[in-house]
C-alpha cells in the first residue's frame, strides 16, 4: 500500500450535502461580518457633518489639490473675468452713443424748439402791430419799407411757429400733459392768425382802423393769456425732462466706470496669480501668454475708463455749461420781443397805454434789474451801472 504524504483520507460529502467552511477571524481583532444595515464609509450610516467634510475634502482634490485642477480654476476664473470686462466695455459704448444721439435728436431739440416758439410768438405779434402801424390809412402814406421789412419779419415768424409745433408735437408723444398742451397751443395759434388776418383785412379798408384795432386786442389778450403761458409750460417741462434724462445718464456713466474699474483690477489680480503660480510651479520667470493678457487687459481698462469719465465730463458740459446758458439767452431774447412788441402796442393803441408802459418796465426789469427804477428814471440808472461795471467788472451792486 502507497501512503501520500500531506494528504488525509475523508470521506467525500454526498450529493446535495453543503459543504461547510470553517471560519476565519478578522485580522486585526476587529468584530467579525458586518451587520445588516451598517454602513459604509460615506453612506447614509455618515452623520451629516462627516458628508459635508467628505464632500469637501473632494471639492479641494477636484479643483485645487492637483496642479492640473489649479490651473484649470484660474484659467476659468481669467475667461470669465475677461467676457464679462468684455462685455461691459462694450454695453458701455453703446449707452454712451445712444445718450448722445438722444440728447442731440430728442432732448435737446424740443427744449430748444419750447424756447424758439415763445420767442417767435412774441416777434410775430410785434410785427404784427408794426404792420398795423405803417400801413397807414387803408394803405395810403404807407411806410412801405418798415412795412415790407415788418411782413418779411412776420411770415418768417409765422413759419418758425409751424415748424415748432411739429417739433414738440412729436416730442410730446407719451406725455399726456404735453400733448394737450401742444394741442392747446394749436388751436390758440390758429386762433390768433385768423384774428390777425381779419386786422389786417380791417385796416386795408377806409376807415376800418378801429376794427382793425378791435382785432389786434382780441388777439394779444390771446397771445398773453394762453399762448405765451403754455408755450412756457413746455420750456420747463421738456427743460426739466432733457434734466431728469441727463442724471440718469450720468448715474449710469459713473456706475459702468466703477464696474469696470473693480472688474479690471479683478482680473489683473487674477492673471498676476496666474503669473505667479506658473512661475513658481514651472520655474518660468514669465509666460508670454499671460503678460500679453495683462498688458491687453492694463489697455482697456485704461481706455475704458478714460472713454467713460470723458463722457460724462462732456455730458456735463454740455448740458450745464453750454445748454443751460442756451435756454437763459432764449428766454431773455423771448422777454426783450416782447418789450419790444410793447413798443410797438403803445404807439398803436393810445387806449392801453399805461398797461403797455407798465409792462414793458416790468420786462426790463426782468433783463437788467434796477431796485426802485421806474420808466422815466429806468435809462440813466441803467447807463451809470454798466458804466460802473465797466471799469470794475467785479462789481455787480
């Protein structure tokens, strides 16, 4: 009989019959099979404290802890800091140019035309009694070249009025309270002209001067008590509308400078990381790309800044500095027509000549103001006060 070393001699299980292994310990002491239900590391067996540190600890190796994920988080950082510089600059320049075409195409001009149409009313009207008196009678001993000079001077008027109206008509769309005053002021000029017409249809005929008088007044009470009024409602209104849009706009101005600045420091602060970061972790002094995004990013920022604080200067000026002296001389030039056409109102009207006089003391008083003056003494105190300011332009008493 041969005997096999290392071998025992077992009886084979049956057929069917499970076999059975022996346990094994767990190294380490540790307990032996998990129980049902226990949990591994990171399931829901964790306390959320530990999870939100596993999910961190797993944030820092994706993004930060490797060098590859360094450089991606910078290079996303840099991409988003320039689109959105990017992106500034550019809705910047556009705002720019769309404030200037509104303040050049819209603002500016119906605060102009508001202004242009009180002081061609009050130059239609002077011409007006100007025609009235050197017509003569019915024609005859005409002056006839005050009298051209007057009704050139009037249809000039007549039609600077018209195209006024069309002006602020369009400028007065979605202003309900401009509207009905653009209105209003049409219906009163058409009013006016056809009273004017009907004086100088009166006085072309023999003895048709009282009529024609009768007329001149109807139509002045309505100059004064309606026209004048409304048409210096839309110099304040479009004045106080042309000033409302111009601080808007500089708000906005000064707002998209402060963006780009931050913006900019932001990403050069980003890219001189980026600078860094690759020189320490490569060994390279400087990297071409990155200097070239700095000097690139250095650029605009520069002119950007520079484009936007120089709009806003300009924008300043031209609203404060040269439009608000624009709509002053307007307006004075509008009171002085009118002094005049008063004038021309006291000769003409015998009647109402201590309202003609007392107005026009009132306007230049208006012009050049001179405390206690009245219209006899007006002319010499004004004549010794600008003497006085001649010789010292600081004194303004």
């Amino acid at each position: 009989m041969t005997i096999t070393a290392g071998t025992s001699h077992r009886p084979r299980p049956e057929a069917g019959a499970q076999q059975v292994q022996p346990a094994v310990a767990p190294p380490g002491g540790s307990p032996g099979p998990r129980r049902r239900g226990a949990s591994r590391a990171g399931g829901p067996g964790h306390r959320p404290g530990q999870q939100a540190e596993a999910a961190r600890a797993a944030l820092r190796r994706r993004y930060w802890a490797s060098v590859p994920a360094r450089l991606r988080l910078l290079r996303a950082a840099t991409v988003l800091l320039t689109g959105t510089l990017g992106v500034l600059l550019l809705v910047a320049g556009l705002t720019t140019l769309g404030t200037w075409s509104s303040a050049a195409d819209r603002d500016a001009p119906r605060t102009t035309s508001a202004a242009d149409l009180d002081l061609a009313l009050n130059d239609m009207d002077a011409q007006a009694a100007n025609l009235l008196l050197s017509n003569g009678d019915a024609g005859r001993g005409r002056l006839q070249t005050p009298y051209e000079k007057a009704a050139g001077f009037y249809d000039g008027a007549r039609r600077e009025i018209g195209h006024d109206l069309r002006t602020l008509a369009v400028a007065a769309q979605g202003s309900r309270t401009d509207e009905k005053t653009v209105e209003s002021l049409t219906d009163g000029f058409a009013e006016y002209q056809e009273l004017i017409g009907r004086a100088l249809e009166n006085d072309g005929h023999h003895g048709g001067r009282t009529a024609a008088l009768a007329d001149y007044r109807r139509a002045t009470d309505l100059l004064r008590t309606r026209l004048l009024p409304a048409a210096r409602t839309l110099v304040a209104s479009n004045n106080a509308a042309f000033n409302a849009a111009y601080s808007s706009a500089r708000s906005t101005l000064n707002t998209q400078l402060a963006a780009v600045l931050a913006l900019g420091v932001l990403l050069l602060a980003v890219l001189g990381a980026l600078q860094w970061y690759l020189a320490r972790s490569f060994r390279r002094i400087l990297n071409p790309g990155v200097l070239a995004a700095t000097v690139c990013t250095l650029l605009a920022v520069v002119l950007g800044t520079q484009l936007l604080s120089s709009s806003t200067a300009h924008l300043r000026v031209a609203r404060h500095d040269a439009f608000d002296s624009v709509v002053a001389l307007s307006r004075a030039r509008a009171v002085a027509y009118d002094a005049n056409a008063d004038e021309s109102r006291y000769l003409l009207d015998p009647q109402r000549r201590g309202q003609y006089a007392d107005a026009f003391l009132a306007k230049s008083q208006q012009l050049y103001g001179l405390k206690g003056a009245t219209l006899a003494t007006y002319d010499a105190r004004l004549a010794a006060t600008w003497q006085t300011y001649e010789g010292d332009d600081q004194d303004l008493a």
